[in-house]
C-alpha cells in the first residue's frame, strides 16, 4: 500500500491506483466502484480544488483505511 502523507489532499488515481503510471492503489476499486461508494455512503465525498478538480482529504481516506481494517 501507498504511503499517506500527513494532511493534504489525493486525487482518484491516488487512491484507486493507475495502471498506466503504475501507482499502487491504496483503495484497490475500479473508478465506478469509488463512485457507486460515494453516493451510497461507503467513501467520503471529494472536495472541489478547482473548478475543474475534485479531491479528498487524506485524513478522510486514512480514517477508511482504517475503517476497513477493522471490518476485515
């Protein structure tokens, strides 16, 4: 698993991982999965960066990580 940095902010091939740049995913779900995830409440929302660019915060996926270890 990637490393998070302390506080900041992540795009999506950051925490789905991207093939092509060959980031390992911290979340490893296909892009619709994460989608599907916020809207039903699984994931966190994304902050608006720009108008144009969405993001989330690293405290809010590190507190899924988290999440998640404990479920599993």
């Amino acid at each position: 698993m990637a490393t998070l940095p302390e506080t900041g902010y992540l795009r999506l091939p950051q925490i789905i991982g991207n093939r092509k740049t060959n980031t390992p995913p911290i979340i490893p779900v296909c892009k619709s999965t994460w989608y599907n995830g916020i809207k039903e409440g699984r994931y966190p929302k994304p902050v608006r960066i720009s108008k144009a660019s969405i993001a989330w915060k690293v405290e809010d996926i590190r507190q899924l990580v988290e999440n998640m270890e404990v479920v599993a």
